[in-house]
C-alpha cells in the first residue's frame, strides 16, 4: 500500500470515477437525441436535405472514445511534500498521538489525449476500481509520492496506471462504438417520415387565391444594427470540437476575450474560405485548429490562398494557426505554405495556447 499523502496541490476528477457507467451515458444521449428529434422546426427541415440533418445529428451525438498519447507525455516539475507514516517505520519512530508525515517528493507524469474528455469519467461497468490517475481538461496526470525515491519502481508504477487506463478504454469503446454504429437508424427514419409530412403539406392546396408575400422592408430605410465584433473566431473541424476546440474556447473565455465559436465550426460541404471571410469580418484575429479531419474536408488550394491574400492586404497577421494530432511532416504534404507558419501545438496543454495566443496579439 502507498504511503497516505499530506493534501497539497490542484484537486482534480479521477480518471472512471463516476459512479454512472458509458451505458448510462448512451441512455442519457438517446434520451437527448430523442428530444432533439421531437422539437427539430419545420424550417430546418425543409431548408435541408434529410442526409445534411442526418450527417449533422450524427456528429453532434456520436461518441469519440478518448486515446492516450503517449508519445507525448511529460514529466512536469517535482514538488517537495509530506507523507503520513506509521508511528514506528524501519527508518522513524514517532511518540504522541499523530499523524506523523515524513518529507517527500511527489513525481507528476501528464499524458495528452484526444477524443471525449467526459468519456474517461465513466467506466464499462460499476466493477471498474480505483485508478490513481487525474483528469484534466485535456491531459491525464499520474502521481507518485515517495520519502525514498525509486526510479525502475516509479517508472514501473506509471507504466501500470496507464495499461489500466487504456484497458478500461478498450472496455467503454464497444459500448461507444456500438453506439455510433447505431446512431444513423436511430435518426434517419424520424427525419425522413417528418420531412416527407412536410413536403406533403407545403404541396396541398384548398382552392383559395394566395395572399401576395408581405412587403419587402427597404434596406436603406429598415434599421441596422452593427454586428458584434470578437477578438478572435475560432474555425475547426467538427471532429476536433470535443478534444480541443471546445476547452480552447472555454479557456479563453475564461481569460476576458470574446470568441466566435459555433459559427466557425466546419461541417462537410462547407466552403473553408466563406467561413474565414465571415470569421474574419467580425473577428480581429483568426484561430485555425489544423488537424487530420481539418484537411480530410474538401476545401480547394485558392480558398486558401484567398485567406493569404487577406492577411497580405491587411498587412497584418491575423490566422493564428494550432497543431492538432498531426506533425510538419504530414502538413507539408498536404500544405506547405501552413507547415511553414509558427503554430501552436495541443499538446501544449490548453492553458499554454491561451498564453501564446494572447501574447501574439499584444
């Protein structure tokens, strides 16, 4: 048994530490999405097809089953501690009614990762056990905490924490999977009898003359409103939304700027550089979350050089670029001219992007 630690530091989830399962998490999800269904407007209905509402349904429930990068894990900064000891150990002997502690050192390993954060709250089942590990916005922290340091003993300990972490995720990823293998029968039909019912209805006619369309309000005499204006907008892939473009937006959020963020969001079919120009036109400067699914969207090169010649008018560097489960290798057979931007990196961590992100636009 590990000695008892003195309580120091920043308090964090456990990893599986919920006592609802990835099952509760797909009856809660079905739940949702069957609300979600019951009170879609006829508007979004009939201005979509019934495989652009489908498609869009499915990203927004579909489960991302968290992978742990290991290449990219660290060792942060050893801190001096205490532990509590038994009242006679082979190096102490304590009198008086205790807790004894001992000094200390507290070793801390942070493991990247990607996919659904919430999905390494909730085990496979109820049987999981206690994992020593902490959950961070976007890394997973492991702890040791020794009088006498051992180092084949700390690493062999690490070693362990994470097969137990990544087992349990192979145990929530049939659940998950099954989940998202289930998710297009579970919306299709629905979508498909309420689109149908509407197109019916919009076809029925009574026999009575049609009122004219209500008069169209000049544009010069109608009042205008200036558009909201943002520090930043934040585009990305839809895929990327859970593991990093959302906890960058709270982040920043968090630090006093404004970001447009759903607007931004990149779906399939979407033209990447009418997104930038709307971005752009109310946003000072522009983050581009750069990632696998990010360039997986067809997007033509002179939408990009178009975002070039943007920058190249203004005379300023407005895109913002960050690095997202992809190297410079794979960048520069896909875009050269992004492989060679300075960029920011999520492995980083979260609270560092949001330091470099501010300090570039001083």
């Amino acid at each position: 048994m590990r000695p008892r630690v003195a309580p120091t530091g920043v308090r964090r989830d456990f990893v599986f530490s919920s006592h609802a399962t990835i099952h509760d998490v797909r009856a809660q999800l079905q739940e949702r999405l069957r609300k979600d269904l019951l009170t879609l407007k006829a508007q979004d209905l009939s201005d979509h097809t019934v495989d652009e509402i489908v498609n869009e349904l499915v990203a927004k429930y579909a489960l991302h089953v968290p992978v742990l990068n290991k290449d990219a894990k660290t060792e942060l900064p050893r801190e001096e501690t205490q532990i509590e000891v038994p009242r006679i150990t082979q190096e102490h002997a304590f009198f008086g009614p205790g807790p004894f502690y001992v000094p200390a050192t507290r070793f801390t390993l942070r493991i990247p990762f990607s996919g659904d954060r919430n999905l390494l709250l909730y085990p496979s089942s109820g049987y999981t056990g206690h994992i020593p590990a902490e959950l961070g916005d976007d890394a997973v922290f492991l702890t040791y905490t020794a009088e006498k340091p051992d180092p084949p003993a700390i690493n062999r300990e690490f070693e362990s924490v994470i097969k137990r972490i990544e087992d349990n995720l192979e145990f929530v990823r049939g659940p998950a999977q099954e989940w998202n293998n289930q998710l297009p029968s579970l919306i299709r039909p629905t979508i498909e009898k309420r689109h149908a019912q509407i197109q019916r209805n919009h076809q029925i006619d009574l026999g009575y003359p049609k009122a004219p369309p209500p008069p169209v309000v000049s544009s010069e005499l109608a009042p205008k409103s200036p558009p909201q204006k943002y520090d930043f907008f934040l585009s990305h892939a839809s895929e990327d939304k859970q593991a990093i473009a959302r906890p960058l937006y709270d982040a920043l959020k968090a630090a006093g700027v404004t970001v447009w963020f759903d607007e931004a969001a990149l779906k399939m079919g979407d033209s990447l550089r009418r997104k930038i120009d709307e971005g752009l036109a109310r946003c000072t400067h522009g983050i581009v979350i750069i990632s696998p699914s990010f360039l997986a969207k067809e997007w033509p090169q002179k939408e990009l050089d178009g975002l070039v010649a943007k920058e190249v008018q203004s005379g300023k560097n407005a895109i913002l670029p960050i690095w997202h489960d992809i190297d410079k290798e794979a960048l520069l057979q896909r875009s050269p001219m992004l492989a060679d931007r300075v960029a920011g990196k999520s492995r980083e961590g979260i609270q560092a992007l949001v330091r470099k992100i501010l300090d570039a636009t001083k």
